[in-house]
C-alpha cells in the first residue's frame, strides 16, 4: 500500500511537472473546425491565418523562462526575417513553407514532431537533434550562411545553443505537449507525391511550369516570384537574392512540388495535380537563388539524390 501511494504521487508530480510553466486555465477553443489538431488542408480565406495554438493569447503561459522562450520562438517562426534578423538574410519565414505556425494540414505540420528527435538525417548522413534541425533551416532556407565567405571560421552561424534555436526549439516542443515521444504523428509525410507519379527530372518543362506559374501563382506571388504586398501579408520570395539558397530541401524538386501540390494556391490547396506541382517546382528551382558554400559535405554518406539539381553529379 506504501508503494502504490508513493507511486501515485510521483504520477501527481509528473503530470504536475509538465504544466510548470502554466496556469490553471487552458486556452479557449478554436471557433472553426480543426483536423486533429491542424487547421484543415481545405482552408478558407476566414482560417488561412489563425493558429490553432497562439502562445501570445494562450492565457495558461506564465512569466517564467520558458514560457518568454515559446513565445519568442512563435516569434520568429512567424515572421523570421524581423524576429531574427542576424540569421535571415534572406526574405523567408518559417511560416512560408510551415503555414499557419507548422500547424496546418498537409503544409509540412510541425505539431508533435519534436517528439520524433534526435533522428537520422541522410543528407548530413548522422543523428539529428531537434536543435540541429532548426539551425539547418536558418543556415539554408533562411540562408544564414550567404551572411559568410567559404573560407571564414562560421563563428556567424547559428548554432545549438543561439538565443534564436533554442526559442523555435521551445516553440516547437510546446506544440508537442500530450504528443506520444518516438511515435511519428499520423499527419507527417503527407506532402509529398507518390513515387509512381513523379516524373524524371529531365522531362520535366520549365516553359510548362512557368506557363502554370502566371496562371496560378502571380495573384500572391508576383510575375517576378518576389512576393506580392496583401494588406500586412506578403507571400516570400521564390527565388533570387532574398531566396532560400541552393542547399535548402525547397531546392529539391520533387520537395518542393509536395509543398505546392497540397499547400497552394494559398487559399485552394489541391487544385494543381502531380504533373503541374512538378512542372512549377522544375521552373522554381531552375531560377538564381544564392548559392549554399559547403554543399561538398551533403550527401558524403548517402545517394544524391535524383531532384537535386543544384549539386554536381557525383
């Protein structure tokens, strides 16, 4: 009897310990429909821009560390470029690829995915951490590394420990928070085209996709891919100077045309089939767009893969 009263106040003090940072009260619930926990793929013009769980209303987050952390983190997911300007010299938020703050269906969700680390990442060919992750993203997609030379020490890249990859970090595993650990959520993987539907590069039309591009793609994103200006919104820029560079997983093609397949058009998901995705992707990634300078340590253990048309055939 002693054991089972002990051990059920250790039950107590762990469920009490996950809520450390937090009041009694839990947060309001979304007044639209939620897939699981994601807004729904199928979205509309009145929830394109909410978040089901918003760190800056969650009234359950206190003044601790922790909880500045998660906001900061929400922060800069949300609008990188200003958030964390030392490491975005690029023009791309996280939110630009991971809609409505990584919890959107079928637009790279982020919702328990923190759970899944560390885990092995073939590109780098090693174990991954959460945090890892997170500084590939701003070296890459935000292109921290176009603010070094080659030849410099990289002191000026972000690192595990910068004030920013913990925040996202603290961001990201808040969004975790009931999540199963080492159990991949049942929304992960869900942007990607079927194997038996991707076409060989080398078939693949820019002409066709930039014909696609002005017909479906300019309303948000301008004839010149730079982003149009819509109230306080503006879609990032796909490709030039203010570009993810050409290390980053949107430089592949086949990634890429996942993304546009089941997040664009912004508001009407899924109306482009598997062709056109491809099509788009391959006049996207067949644009300038700053250079990654140490795309010789990619793909040291594994095979290069057959999309990625930056890197020189090994």
């Amino acid at each position: 009897m002693k054991y089972r009263t002990f051990a059920s106040a250790l039950i107590v003090m762990f469920v009490l310990g996950l809520a450390a940072c937090s009041r009694t009260a839990g947060p309001p619930a979304p007044w639209y429909k939620l897939s699981g926990p994601l807004v729904s793929a199928k979205t509309t013009m009145t929830t394109a821009w909410e978040f089901p769980k918003n760190p800056l209303k969650d009234s359950t987050l206190d003044d601790s560390k922790l909880s500045n952390e998660i906001r900061l983190g929400f922060r800069i997911f949300t609008d990188t470029p200003h958030a964390a300007p030392q490491f975005t010299p690029s023009k791309v938020s996280c939110n630009n690829c991971h809609l409505n703050g990584g919890q959107r269906e079928r637009s790279l969700p982020l919702v328990g995915v923190a759970g899944m680390f560390p885990e092995y990442n073939k590109r780098s060919g090693r174990l991954y951490s959460l945090g890892d992750r997170i500084v590939d993203c701003f070296v890459r997609s935000e292109n921290a590394a176009g603010m070094i030379d080659p030849g410099d020490d990289q002191e000026a890249l972000p690192t595990t420990t910068s004030k920013e990859v913990l925040a996202v970090s603290a961001y990201l595993t808040w969004l975790a928070r009931g999540s199963e650990v080492g159990k991949n959520p049942a929304w992960r993987g869900q942007n990607t085209i079927a194997s038996d539907h991707l076409i060989p590069v080398a078939k693949l039309d820019p002409g066709k996709g930039q014909a696609l591009f002005l017909e479906h793609c300019t309303n948000c994103h301008g004839e010149d891919g730079q982003g149009v200006q819509i109230g306080d919104k503006k879609a990032g820029p796909l490709w030039g100077p203010d570009s993810w560079n050409d290390g980053a997983g949107a430089s592949r093609v086949y990634t890429l045309a996942g993304i546009i397949r089941y997040s664009m058009p912004y508001l009407d998901p899924g109306r482009l089939t598997d062709e056109e995705a491809q099509q788009l992707a391959a006049f996207i990634d067949s644009k300038p767009r700053p250079s990654y300078p140490f795309k010789q340590q990619d793909y040291r253990t594994e095979k290069l893969p057959p999309d990625s048309v930056y890197y020189a055939k090994r």
